[in-house]
C-alpha cells in the first residue's frame, strides 16, 4: 500500500505513521525526521534546511522534492510506504506523481488526520518541553499552523477529488486512533 498522511503540525501524524507503518510491513517515510536526522548530523542539506525548519517554514520543493524521490525509489518502499509530511504543497503532489509514474505505480489512499486546533497546539507545547524541539517554540508553532492552513490544507481537496482522501479523526488516545486509521485502511 502506498499511503500518504496529513495532517496538521501535532495532531500525532508522525506517531500514527510509525504505528501504521508497522501494521502493514511497510516503511514509514518521514520528510521532517529525514531532515532532522540531516541537521543532527550537520550535512550540508541539514545546513540548508535548518534556517526554514527554525522558522517553522517550508524547506524549498527542490531539495524536499529530490530527497523523496531518492527515499522512495530505495528497494524496501518497492512494495509501498506511508509518506508523512510529504507532499505539503501543490507542487509536491505534482512532484510526487511524477515520482510514482516514474516507478510505474501511484498512491492508494491519502489519509487527513483531523484535529481540533488548540488541542494540537497544547500537544505541540508539552512535546515541546519533553523533546526540546527546535520548531516547538509557541511562536513557530503557531507560524506552522498557518503555513499549513495556507499551503497544505488545500491538497486536501486535490486528493478529494481523485477519490483517494479518507478523513480521520485524531482525537483521543493513541491507540483509539490508531485503530480508526487501520480501520480507514481497512485492516
Ligand atoms: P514535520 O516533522 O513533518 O513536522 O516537519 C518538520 C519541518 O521539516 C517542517 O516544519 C518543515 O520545515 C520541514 N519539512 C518537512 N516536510 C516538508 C515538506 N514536504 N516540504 C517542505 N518542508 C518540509
């Protein structure tokens, strides 16, 4: 199954996507943690995309674009992958069809996890203090917030419209959620 998951910046997308992952026996693709792991080893595309993730904005398409499309063309995502936080603009998802053209294959399902917004920003706060994150800071977090209202809430409607988008939602327990999303899925 080749999934991609949205959602809001702290509605538990990168959490899920692990639990999901390893459901279906499929690797979990993460475009924020692959940058992270970059920064943390001080390579030059962490370099490059330290200043916008501090800032809580989008790393350029043409770096995000052609990490993913090195990512996914690895041989343990030939039978598929749960894409978390990628594509996040309009240009990506073109990006992303033409990556999945190029293997000859295309996604399965695009799931939204739905979230109440001052929940997700008291989540984000509290994981800002247990994980120290750099782009956990209020001020970023609410910048995040609207980037992805403005940029990345609209391909909800793209994926909509091709039949592929299930909505979910991402209030409650971990585990409550984790079995809607299977559900979704239909596992
Ligand atoms: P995440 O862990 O998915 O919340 O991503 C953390 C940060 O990495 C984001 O706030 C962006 O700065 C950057 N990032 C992750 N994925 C993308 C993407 N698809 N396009 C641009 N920037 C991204």
């Amino acid at each position: 199954m080749r999934i991609v998951l949205m959602g809001p910046p702290g509605a538990g997308k990168g959490t899920q996507a692990v639990k999901i992952a390893e459901g279906l026996g499929v690797p979990h693709i993460s475009t924020g943690e692959i940058f992270r792991a970059n920064l943390a080893a001080g390579t030059p595309l962490g370099v490059e995309a330290k200043r916008y993730m501090e800032a809580g904005e989008y790393v350029p398409d043409e770096v995000t674009n052609s990490m993913v499309a090195a990512r996914v063309a690895e041989p343990d995502a030939a039978q598929g992958f749960i894409l978390d936080g990628y594509p996040r603009t309009l240009a990506q998802v073109g990006e992303l069809d033409s990556i999945l053209q190029g293997l000859d294959t295309a996604l399965d399902k695009v799931v939204e996890i739905t979230a109440n917004t001052d929940e997700v920003v008291a989540r984000l706060l509290n994981r800002a203090k247990e994980q120290g994150r750099a782009d956990d800071t209020e001020e970023v977090i609410r910048r995040r917030m609207d980037v992805y209202a403005e940029q990345t809430e609209p391909l909800v409607n793209v994926y909509s419209e091709r039949g592929l988008l299930v909505k979910v939602d991402g209030m409650g327990s971990m585990d409550e959620v984790t079995a809607r999303l299977l559900a979704a899925l239909g596992r």
